[in-house]
C-alpha cells in the first residue's frame, strides 16, 4: 500500500509544492511536509496518533505490586507499556537500565 505522504502534495494556501521534514517533539522524529512560502506544516496522521497515544501513557499512574524473587524484588509492567514499547521496535529481551533517582524514587530506562 501506498503511504500518501510519498505522492506530491501542495499547500492548501498557496498552491506551492510541500517539502518533506521531520520534526522532533519528545524524543519521537515526527514525518511532515512543509510549505517554504507560507510555513503551513502538515505532520503525518499514524505519527501524531502515535505521539497523542504516548501522552496519554505518559500521564498515567499506575498502582503495581512490589514482590520478593529469590534475593530480588520485581515490579510488574502494565502490558499497555509493553505493547507501546514493542511497537517502537525496542526489543524487550534487551537489558534495562534501573537507576536510583532520589529517595522514594526509581527509573527505568529501555534501549540506550
């Protein structure tokens, strides 16, 4: 199938053709196109549905269990984190970082 952004699309204001960028927010590398008379920006639909599912994950708190393995303890992830990740192509088999931020405080960072 053919992704629309790879055919010519002109500007809605003034007619001119649009050129293809990418524009970062957050980490992500969002695909646009972008008209050089006018500045008008068109951000492609699957990336910004991407980027509006990430904030909405983002701000989302969630309540998991702390619980003892052998001589660890574990977290459980929510599985609508693990699917997010999985289709950013980051392999979850992969090591994990884990630092301790502050009191009461810990990251965990995927990839590198």
């Amino acid at each position: 199938m053919t992704d629309i952004f790879d055919t010519t699309i002109l500007c809605n204001k003034c007619g001119e053709e649009m050129e293809r960028t990418k524009v970062a927010k957050s980490g992500f590398i969002l695909r646009a196109v972008k008209c050089e008379k006018c500045k008008d920006l068109i951000i492609h639909p699957k990336d910004i549905s991407e980027y509006e599912r990430f904030n909405c994950l983002k701000g989302k708190t969630y309540s998991v269990k702390l619980r003892l393995v052998g001589n660890s303890h574990a977290i459980s992830i929510p599985k609508e984190i693990v699917d997010f990740i999985k289709e950013q192509e980051k392999v979850m088999n992969d090591m994990v970082r884990l630092c301790f931020e502050d009191r009461g405080r810990l990251s965990v960072r995927f990839g590198e």
